[in-house]
C-alpha cells in the first residue's frame, strides 16, 4: 500500500500548485499541537502574521480563547507583540499541547478506540483538548481558511513502536490511523472517524470553508529519533502530499530548508539543530518558524515579508563571482546605515556528486555599513550568519535563486528591528541578524570570488540606499 502511494505521487498526476493568492484569507483558523500552540516562542503563526501584514493581506484570526496563549516563562503567557506594522496580531488558534488528531472528535476524553481500526489512542500527558469538537468549531468559527499541522503526536504517542516509527509495519499503521488509508481493489479508500481525512472533510463541508492547507510534518530533531525514523517521516510526509491532492487540499512543505542537507547519506531528513533552530528536539526555535511560515506563505502563493521596504526585482543570472574594482573598497549607504546587495544566483561546488558534502564556505561576504558588521558565509549545504548560525539548508550547488541582504535601522514603532535581513528568492531566510562592530568605514568584500567552482553575480554591484 505504502509504495503504491509513493507511485501514485511521483507519477505527477496528483501533483498540486501553488493557490492564487487571495487578497483576503478571511476567517483564518490554525489547527494543531504544541508547535502551532508556541512552546517558549510566539510560533510561526506570528511570523506568517507579518508575511500578511507585508503583502497587505487581510485575515481574521479564528479558534478558541480557552488555554491558548503560549508556554513561556510560566504557561499561558502571550510571547507574541501585539501588532507588526500597525497590524494587530490575535492570538486565537484551535491548537494544543500534545494534541492529537482523534481528540478534535472526542475532547473530554484523554483515550480513544478508532471505529475503523479498532485501534487504541491515549494522550501520555493526560491531557485534555480544551476547544470544541470539529464539527462545533467549523460552525461556530465559520473559518473561511484552515491550516492544519496534526499527526506528530499521533506518531510519538501511538506509532513509535518498540522505540521506532521506521522498524515493522508501524509507518503503514500510521498511514491508516492517521489518513485513514486503507487498500480497496486497486484503488485506495480514506475513511474513518478520528483521521485527518475524515477531520478534513468536517472543515470542507463549512458554508464558509474556501481552502483548507495541510501542513508536512516538522523533521525532529536526533535526541529521540534515528535516522530510519526520520526517514520514515519523510515518506509519511510524501504519502501526506499524495493524499492533500486526492482532497483537493493545498498542501505545505513546512519543513523544507529546516533539513539538515550536510547529514546525507547517515541521516538525510534529520532536522538542524541549534539554540536559533530548535527550543527542544521537536518544538522550533525562532529562525525554523521564520523558515516554516515562509514555506506556508509560498504554498499559498504569498511572497515573503518585505519589511515596508520596496520589492526590487530578483536577478537570476549567474556568472563568475566579480565584484570589480569596489571588492573590499568603501561604498556609500545611507545615513542610518542602511543599504539593499542584491545578488544573483549561487552556485557552490558540485553537491554531492563526489560522494561528499564540502560543508566549508566557499564564499564569505563580509559587509560593513560603517556602524554594523556582519558575515554572510555559504557552502555547499549551508547559508550562514557568522562562525555558526546556519539559516537555511539546501544543495547550493543546484541552487538557482537569488539572494538579497539588506541592513536597515529598523522602526520601533512599527515592530521592525535594526539589522540584517536576508531573502533567498522570495523568501525572508533571516531576521535582523545580530552583527558586530563596525571598523567604521563602509565596505563590503568577498572571499572566494577566485574558486573555480562558485558561481555568483550582483545584479547590480553598487548597494541602493533605501
């Protein structure tokens, strides 16, 4: 059945677009655990709030107001401001801490026996989800959008298995409780109450439903999980896109460039780690929930944040690394210091083509606007802020977006922080990036521009005041 799924996704039949994207989500409602909820973080719905709020998108947020705020320095404290660019953030979700797909059918019970499998569920926290049955929220709530990232817990609580998601027929069994999979004929049906399946259909039945997006599950991080575990959840997340297409749905990479690319082949679907990456094994820190809400953003057709700043156009041509005769010489930012590089498409070594990963940069752009310094560093697997701050993770070398780094000095008042940014095509990869001192004179240099592999090209070398 497994590979069957598997097939039917790579023969491209089922494969799903980007949506148009709405001027107005309406009533938008995020459906979860722990990671939707925040754990010692506002989670990525705030930082998808200023996705919004930069594409001038209008929402409402939906959900209950019962034990919602995130876990921080004592539970149910609200860790999100209360606005980004005179746009206030609500903090009203439908998720929960070890939240689990059948709970959201039977929310005063802490155990469950699914009708179609005859299979057992408990909640080990003991846990009760404080919100209303699915069926009540889609009519009280009338959402118009739902984004729904369910099945972790399932999968740690219930399908981990002799210590294993990966080992025996757990990862098929997950397929069926949790999607509701199951064989008929030589097709496949997606039944039985307490599935995301069947979850799904109780939001696409609303009067007021116009899309639901169903997110991939989050790799986690090594602490708990092997690496046949994380390779087990990276095809349940392949068997996911399969199944979002067969309902319609749109469907959410949430995890792509949180992926530790540099682990291939020991363990190449385990998550990066780190204090910016991670606040535990399974919960994101704040870069990952940058990385995840640009993913969902881009699903939903949205380019990333903008900051308030003009969109420039992205360059994609690629060349040599040439910056002239200005290389490590003054240039002239503005007076605030801001200033706007943008560069065209990095390439860097030849993957993994040589049966290794060349995990040292191969390019160091140092950029010093006279009263911040920082480091922007990129190697074959990794784009980094300084010594060790890895920001995204991708196989540089088919790399084929452009990259733009902009110093601004921020606005207070409009929740914009001083300091670097960085934007992988569309995508905001990094957020006010801490710097160092500056040697104070303006300069920008690049080492590496003489290394035959890596290709680069400035769109336009000469840094464009804001």
């Amino acid at each position: 059945m497994f590979r069957s799924l598997l097939l039917l996704c790579s023969l491209g039949f089922l494969a799903l677009h980007a949506a148009d994207a709405p001027a107005d989500l309406g009533r938008t409602m995020f459906v979860g655990d722990s990671i939707t909820h925040g754990i010692n973080t506002p989670s990525y719905r705030w930082d998808f709030h200023k996705i919004l709020a930069d594409n001038g998108v209008r929402y409402e947020a939906a959900g209950y107001t019962t034990n919602n705020f995130q876990r921080g320095k004592g539970n149910g404290v609200n860790l999100a401001p209360p606005a980004y660019r005179g746009v206030p953030f609500a903090n009203r979700h439908s998720a929960h801490e070890g939240g689990q797909i059948w709970q959201l059918f039977e929310p005063e019970n802490t155990e469950y026996t699914q009708p179609s499998t005859g299979r057992h569920y408990i909640t080990k926290s003991g846990v009760k989800y404080p919100g209303q049955t699915i069926g009540a929220l889609v009519q009280s709530q009338r959402a118009s959008t739902y984004c729904v990232l369910l099945g972790t817990n399932d999968i740690i609580q219930n399908f981990h298995v002799g210590g294993s998601f990966g080992k025996g027929d757990n990862l098929v069994q997950a397929m069926e409780g949790i999607l509701g999979v199951t064989e008929e004929g030589d097709g496949y049906a997606y039944s039985g109450k307490g599935t995301l399946d069947t979850l799904v259909d109780a939001m696409l039945a609303g009067k007021a439903t116009k899309r639901v997006v169903v997110m991939a599950l989050i790799p986690p991080g090594r602490k708990t999980f092997s690496a046949e575990d994380h390779a087990a959840i990276a095809a349940f997340n392949e068997v996911l896109q399969a199944w979002a297409a067969h309902k319609g749905v749109l469907f959410a990479p949430l995890g792509e460039g949180t992926v530790d690319v540099a682990a291939t082949p020991a363990d190449p679907y385990g998550a990066l780690e780190g204090p910016r990456q991670r606040v535990d094994w399974i919960h994101p820190g704040p870069q990952t929930n940058l990385i995840m809400a640009g993913n969902l953003a881009r699903a939903l057709g949205y380019s990333g944040r903008t900051l308030g700043l003009p969109r420039r156009p992205a360059t994609k041509k690629a060349g040599f690394a040439r910056l002239g005769k200005n290389n490590g010489k003054t240039f002239s930012p503005a007076a605030d210091g801001s200033f706007t590089l943008d560069l065209g498409s990095v390439h860097v070594g030849n993957g993994y083509e040589d049966e290794r990963w060349d995990t040292q940069p191969a390019l160091t752009l140092t950029l010093d606007n006279g009263k911040q310094r920082g480091i922007l560093r990129i190697s074959e697997t990794y784009i980094t802020w300084g010594d060790n701050t890895v920001l995204y993770s991708r196989d540089m070398s088919r790399n084929t977006d452009s990259l733009r780094v902009v110093y601004t000095a921020g606005n207070a008042a409009q929740g914009i922080e001083a300091g670097f940014y960085i934007w992988l095509g569309a995508q905001l990869i990094a957020e006010a990036c801490p710097a160092a001192p500056s040697s104070g004179t303006p300069a920008l240099s690049l080492d590496g521009a003489s290394h035959p592999a890596p290709m680069f090209a400035p769109a336009a070398y000469a840094p464009k005041a804001h």
